[in-house]
C-alpha cells in the first residue's frame, strides 16, 4: 500500500513551485517529529487529552500532503470509541509517518529534477 | 475585489496545514497574516479587519465555529471561509446559518483555494458596496421611495431593499439566487438583474426545470446533436449556448433531478458543457441566476439538492417578500392591472371602490402577485363600469377583513364565474380552456406542476397558454 494519495501528494507539487513544495514537505517534517513526541510522550503519561489532540494535529498535517494511512491512523488515535490502546497505535503511526516521509521526498526529489 | 490584492486572516493551529494555504496564495499579492489559536484570531479579527478569515475549525483553544458566531454577533462583514477536514454535511449547514461566506472541505487543489477565496472577497466588496450605496440614498429614498423598478411595481420598504440589492449586485459577475413564495415575481426579477447588468444587451434565457420533463432536461440545457437519441434528428442549441455573453435564468432549480445537478455543478465550475451526443466541451460565458420557492438549504438537508452545487450558486441571495408583507403595494399593483386590463379588455375601469380596496388591503394574497393579477383580471372580464365595486371581487376577499389573517380559499366558482350557471355555459373552445386552465391553478394555490397535473398536460402547455394570455407587454408588482 502506497504512504501517500498520489493524486493529492502530486496535485500539490504541480499546483506550487518547487521551492515551495519542498518548504511545505520540510514543514510536514517538522510536524511530525514534534507531534510524535508529543503522542509518544502523552500515550506514556496517561495524558488522554494530550494525545487526542497530538493526534488530530498529526491528522491535519498528514491530510494536507495527502499522507492518507497515516492520517487514517491518527483517526483511529484521536477516536475515544477506538478499540486501539496507544501501545498498538503509536508504533503503526511512527511506521506510516516514516513511509509517507520517504515517498514524499522522493516526490520532491523528482519535481526538483523537472 | 475579484483579482485585487486584500488581507487575508489564516487561523490554523497545524503548521502544515498553514503553509499549504500560504503557499498557494502567495502569488496572489495579498498581505497574509497567521494565527494558531480562537482568542488570536478574534483579537486580529477585531484590530486588523481582514479582508477575508481562512478558518479551522478544530482549535486548541475554543471552536472556529464559536469565533465566527462572535464575529457576526459583533456585525463583522469579514467574508470567512470555513475549513476543515471529515465534517459531516450537518457541520458545513451549521457554519453557513452560522454566516459563513463558504465552506472548503480539506484537502484542497489550490485552484479551489483561489476561486473560493476570490468569490468571498467580491461578496464582501458588494456587501460594503451596498452599504455605502444604503447610506447614499437614504436621505433620498425618505423623500422619494421608488414606486416601481424594472417592471416590479411597489413602493414598500421590502421591495426598496429588493430593488436596491438588484442595482447593487447586477454588475458583478456573482452567482444570484433568488427565494421566494410562489407569484412573488422571480423571473422578473432575473430579469430586472439581466436589464440592469453590463450583459443587458446580451440573451436572457429563462428554463423551468421543473416543467421540462427529465430526460430532456439536459438537452434543453445544454444541446444535443443530430443522432444523439431516437428523434434528434437535427443538432439543436441548448440554453446554454444560447446564453452565451448573457444571463441564464433556471426557475425551480430544486426541481432538477440529482444526476443533472451533477452536470450543472460542472458546467458552473468550469463554464464549460457538453452538448449530448457531443465528443467535444463547448465553452461559453454566462451568469447563473437561479430561483425556488423552497428553502435551498432544507432541500440540501433533505438531500434533494446537492451541497457543492448550492454554494456555488447561492452566492448572492435576493429574497422576495409575499405581497402580505408589502402593505400599500397591494393597491398599486391592483391599480395597475387594473389599467392594464382595462386597455387590454376595452373595458372603461379607472379605479376601485373605498370598500373595494379596503378589501384587497386586508386579503392575504396566498397565490402573490399572480393571484392578484388573477382577480382583477377575472373583475375586468366579468363586470362592466368606470369603478370596481367591492361586490364584484370574489368573496373570499371580503370575508377577511382588514389585517389579513388566514386566507379564505378562491374556489373556481367564485374566483371566476360570479353566479354559478345551473348547467355548463357554452362558449368558444378556447375560452373555456382558458377558464380552465385559471381554475386549475387558483385550485392548486398557482402550482403549475400540479395544475398540470390534474389537467393531465405537460407544464410547458400552462407556461406557453399564460404567456400567449399575457401578450407581448405585462404589467407585475
């Protein structure tokens, strides 16, 4: 399964420059290394609103790039009816949010070149 | 506004999300300012006065819902664009009542963004635009309230703010949607929009989708080709092509069937159409102005009517006040039919009895406008004189008295033929289809569909037969 919606991902890359696309890619980075801490952080201290709203910052940010599965599970992390504890949640977020990053910078890599 | 640069708010608490929006704004000149939180954005809100506010509404503070209804609350005429992912249909109803300007479902192509943004601040410049028009003639209308305008006839507060939004918005190239109670006058009002705006000397084309059966809907919209379907034996311009460079008036929009609103949605967005049958998208330059006589919103509500394709057209709304609302424009429009009638008829009627127009004064006027017409029409044809005598109107009319009330129902009988005959009166074939085209509507309250229906015709036949009645030249309050 693909990290990223391509049609969403590459809709953005052709819509800006590549100057920009990169800058929002590099923010979406940014993102999701301190919005993990946080989730990680929150899931360890109990702390349920910390991590909803971890959680629904991630889901925002991964919708903007169209990193769909990783928005997907931050869904199921911000859901208070979700099944889910936070120790299977966090490791398949940290997965995702590293799948997406690498297709992602491949995508920049590639509009860099065009 | 449209193409101008302006201040832009962006209240978004996701640093992706903001630079997304930034991004793809950038290039369009205008001065952007960020703000993560719901106090910060109702502080730079109230200080800066921004053009437009790009709204989340998942805050960490307080609901971007709740900022916006402060800001309303305040008299704030920002356009606010709300944004915000996996929002079920109920929340983007909620922020439009709320006064939203648009709702903007996330992600978005920046070409959404762009668009979106520019209708809302255009909106905005016509809002203060008419504000400073509103304050402009107020002295002047004190003195001098209009007594008609493009073919309306009424000297009412309702109707000056009618005329007024018309002049405001005719120039502009903004979508209008016009909400009104049945025979309130919307067509004329589309075309008093068409008269008054820089596309005047173009086509006004007016379709009423519902008296247009379905499956020919889309060809009469939009065209078909020679061989496009059993009969089409000869390519046809649609209304659309027909509008080209002038106004395209759709009555009863609600009335279009699901799978063509889809097409009409595209159409809108892109200006662009496919004739039926066609293999090539035709372009063209037109105004949408749309009308019903329902509540848009409960219609999408209900599912009836698609949300996307009300946004983009509901962007100017001009509502029609009923005639009840219009106090002492019931007896100039009834003065006025009554000239009209009386030319037309050969017959010697000046005016109306004291009696006579108290009664008109205190019936509520259900059917609007077209009752009305209606009524006076049936007095000029039926009776003789220089005045109208309270006991040549029907008499339902004087049976509620002054101040209105619960209309007493117009039945055929009384709304035209004084004294029933004991057995069926014989007259020409065509006056009595005329007769009873008029008793059908009166007895369905001017619901052409359903008059249609009882007289098991098509619509088209009732529009076609009330246009020949009316003649070339008419008279409408």
């Amino acid at each position: 399964m693909s990290a990223i919606d391509p049609q969403i991902a590459e809709q953005l890359a052709q819509d800006l420059p590549p100057a920009d696309f990169r800058r929002i890619i590099e923010t979406f980075e940014d993102d999701l290394s301190r919005l993990s801490q946080q989730l990680e952080a929150a899931a360890i201290a109990g702390n349920w609103d910390g991590y909803q709203r971890a959680a629904h910052s991630l889901a925002g940010a991964a919708a903007a790039v169209g990193a769909v599965p990783l928005e997907q599970a931050a869904r199921v992390a911000m859901d208070p009816r979700s099944p889910h504890p936070p120790t299977v949640v966090v490791p398949v977020i940290r997965d995702r949010a590293q799948a997406a990053l690498q297709e992602l910078s491949a995508l920049v890599a590639r509009f860099d070149r065009r | 506004m449209s193409g101008s640069a302006g201040r832009v708010l962006l209240v978004e608490d996701t640093p992706t999300q903001a630079e997304v929006a930034r991004s793809h704004l950038r290039d369009l000149g205008h001065e952007i300012r960020t703000v993560e939180t719901a106090a910060e954005a109702l502080a730079q809100a109230r200080a800066w006065d921004p053009d437009a506010i790009l709204l989340d509404l998942e805050l960490p503070d307080f609901s971007g819902l709740d900022v916006l209804k402060t800001l309303r609350a305040e008299g704030s005429e920002t356009a606010v664009i709300v944004i915000t992912a996996n929002a079920p249909m109920n929340t983007a109803v909620e922020v439009m009542r709320a006064g939203a300007t648009d709702f903007l479902p996330k992600p978005y192509p920046k070409a959404k963004l762009v668009f979106t943004l520019q209708n809302a601040m255009e909106k905005r410049a016509l809002v203060i635009e008419k504000r400073a028009l509103e304050s402009e003639l107020h002295a002047a209308r004190a003195l001098t309230a209009r007594q008609g305008f493009m073919g309306f006839i009424g000297a009412s507060p309702a109707m000056q703010a009618v005329y007024r939004t018309i002049e405001s918005v005719a120039s502009s190239r903004a979508n209008i949607f016009i909400t009104g109670e049945s025979g309130t006058g919307k067509e004329l009002a589309a075309e008093a929009v068409h008269k008054a705006s820089p596309r005047a000397a173009r086509p006004f084309v007016a379709l009423n989708c519902g008296a247009i059966p379905r499956d020919l809907l889309e060809s009469e919209i939009f065209g078909h080709v020679k061989g496009a379907f059993t009969g089409a034996t000869e390519s046809r311009t649609g209304a659309a092509r027909q509008a080209d460079g002038g106004t395209l008036f759709l009555d009863e929009i609600g009335e279009m069937p699901l799978e063509m609103q889809v097409k009409l949605l595209r159409f809108v967005q892109t200006g662009s159409f496919q004739p039926v049958g066609g293999s090539r998208p035709e372009r063209v330059d037109v105004r949408f102005v749309c009308a019903t006589n329902h509540d848009p919103l409960a219609e999408v509500e209900a599912g009836r009517f698609r949300e996307d394709l009300y946004y983009r057209l509901y962007v100017v709304p001009i509502e029609l006040p009923p005639l009840r609302s219009r106090g002492a424009d019931v007896l100039l429009v009834a003065r006025a039919f009554l000239a009209q009638f009386s030319r037309e008829e050969n017959k010697r009627f000046r005016r109306f009895s004291p009696e006579a127009e108290a009664a008109i004064l205190g019936y509520p006027w259900p059917g609007n406008v077209r009752q009305l017409q209606n009524v006076v029409r049936n007095v000029v044809v039926l009776h003789e004189g220089e005045r109208v005598e309270a006991t040549m109107l029907p008499p339902p009319l004087l049976c509620a008295g002054p101040g209105g009330g619960e209309a007493p129902p117009i039945t055929v009988a009384t709304s035209l033929v004084p004294v029933p005959p004991p057995v069926i009166e014989i007259m020409p074939l065509a006056e009595m289809e005329r007769r009873l085209i008029l008793a059908a509507l009166e007895h369905t309250g001017q619901d052409v569909p359903r008059a249609a229906s009882l007289l098991e015709i098509n619509p088209s036949t009732i529009y076609r037969k009330l246009q020949a009645w009316r003649g070339p030249k008419r008279v409408t309050g």
